[in-house]
C-alpha cells in the first residue's frame, strides 16, 4: 500500500469526523440544486446542470471549514472526479489540500422491485473505471442498493450482490462502501435491520483474511443495532446515511449509535443557497459541519 494509500485508511479508521457525501447523480441534481435555489429553469440542458452543481460542489471543498479536522473523507460522482477544483483533479483537492479522503460513486441505478428490494443495475466497463479511479488517486467507491422490506430473500440477493461488486473493487486496490440502504418509511424496518445484520455478518465473516470494506446502513429504530458490525475486525467503518431524516433527527439518531459516523447529503447541504454572500454561506456550513461532527463522535 502506497504512503498516501496507508494515510487515507488511517483518516478513516481513526480520524474524528465524518464522510461528505457529494455525489447526487443525474437523478438527483435537480432536487439537490432547487434546494440549494437554483430552479430548473436557471439551466437549458445536462451540460449546465452539471456545471451548476459542481460549482456548488467546489463552493462546499472549498468553505474554510470542510477540512479532514472533522469531515474525514467526501463520496464523489464520476463526473467530480473528472473535472477540477481549485485548479486541480477534484480528488488530488479533496487530499493535498484539505486531508479529506476521497471516494467515488460507481453504481448506475436501481433494478424494478423485487422481493421487497432493488438490486444494482450493471455497471458497464466498471473495470475501467475503477483503473481511471486509482489513477485520479480515489481511495475507494460506493454502491448503492435498496431494501423496501423484511423479505430474507430479497435483503440476501442484496447483501450477495454488495459483496461480489466489493470483491471486484478490492481487486483494484480501492476500499468498497457497500450501501445496502433500507427505505426509512417501511412498517418492518426494525424487522429488517435484524435480517440485514445478519446477513451482512455472514459475509464479513466469509471475507479473506486481510480483507476489509466499509458498510453505508440507514439510522436504524434500535440504538446500538449494528455494533457487532462496528466491532468486526474485516468492517473498516460503519457510515451512517441520513436517508430522508432532517438533519436534526439524523445527527440524534446516529448520536445514540456509538462508533458510528454520518455520512449525509441532503443533511449536509440543508439551509445553503446559492444567493448567499461566502460568509453566510461558510457560516451555515460550518455550524451544519459542527453538528454532524458532534453526532459522529458522541
């Protein structure tokens, strides 16, 4: 493992903060920038709507707050990790100048429904985006996968799946964060986390020794539900995403969650708007950065 390699797995094992998660994907750009104030018509095709949110993306990187003091690592689209910040590669910004891990999202969307789940769509040439990844200096990805109930069969096809693609990402060299997300509005969520906790422990069990990822979990209804995970010696990090909580709910959910650390999107970038002057826009940053902080440590 390369010095900066070993540096980055240290920020996420030991670092006291959270992930940034700054990768919404075409679907969700425009809910991400009509949030931030921006509205559909402020853009006349994909092309503007990408500068736009990358430009909000950079605004974000490069606040005097966002620094690997308390937002340990930042999860970014693939377009990101093309363009540049500051005047460098989005990743080689994120690192050399704010000690900010940085990961990228691979995954191409959802699957239709089935058994209570949505299974990854393929990902096309993923080998050559995970070279272009480890070339751009990424330490690891992120995929995303969807449980909408307490179907064994569906949460196991899931969990098959998250650890297959996480294989094929560790053979590059990068960290996986697998994102098993369960919906947070469904009646058996309790019911599910139970069944996702244990199929996500038979994997990391079955993994090779010397073998680790990441896991992505919604905030789960019993405090402490995942702490087996937390404490597996193949499970780097355990990340907490908001999944449609507000901010506050989030940040006193995961706070009862030790171990645990947030890695928000839509709780992050609550209260920033374009129209604001760099000091209010610093200022409400800072103190959302301050109270995802504190949660991620409590």
């Amino acid at each position: 493992m390369s010095n900066a390699k070993t540096a980055m797995a240290e920020q996420i094992r030991n670092g006291q903060g959270f992930i940034a998660a700054l990768d919404q994907s075409g679907g969700s750009t425009p809910k991400a920038l009509k949030a931030y104030g921006v509205s559909e018509d402020a853009y006349a095709n994909d092309d503007q709507m990408f500068d736009l949110i990358h430009d909000m993306r950079a605004r974000i990187v490069n606040a005097p707050t966002f620094s690997g003091e308390k937002v340990i690592g930042a999860i970014l689209f693939e377009m990101t990790m093309e363009r540049q910040i500051g005047g460098k590669p989005s990743a080689a910004a994120l690192w050399d100048d704010n000690g900010v891990v940085p990961f990228l999202k691979i995954d191409k969307g959802l699957e239709d429904e089935a058994n209570g789940v949505q299974l990854l769509k393929s990902i096309p040439a993923l080998d050559n985006l995970l070279e272009r990844a480890v070339a751009h200096g990424i330490f690891g990805t992120k995929e995303r996968s969807v449980i909408h109930a307490a179907n064994q069969t569906g949460i196991d096809a899931v969990v098959a799946q998250q650890f297959e693609l996480g294989a094929q990402v560790t053979a590059h060299g990068l960290m996986p964060i697998l994102e098993p997300e369960i919906n947070i509005t469904i009646a058996d969520k309790a019911q599910a986390e139970d069944m996702l906790r244990d199929a996500l422990l038979r994997h990391l069990d079955a993994l090779p020794d010397g073998t680790q990822v990441m896991l992505k979990l919604s905030l789960p209804e019993v405090a402490g539900q995942y702490q087996t995970l937390v404490d597996h010696p193949k499970c780097l990090k355990v990340v907490a995403l908001s999944g449609g909580y507000d901010r506050d709910e989030a940040n006193e959910r995961l706070s009862k969650n030790a171990g645990i650390v947030a890695s928000f999107s839509r709780a992050l970038t609550e209260g920033l708007f374009a129209h604001q002057s760099d000091t209010e826009f610093n200022a409400t940053l800072g103190r959302t950065i301050d109270a995802i902080h504190a949660a991620s440590i409590a």
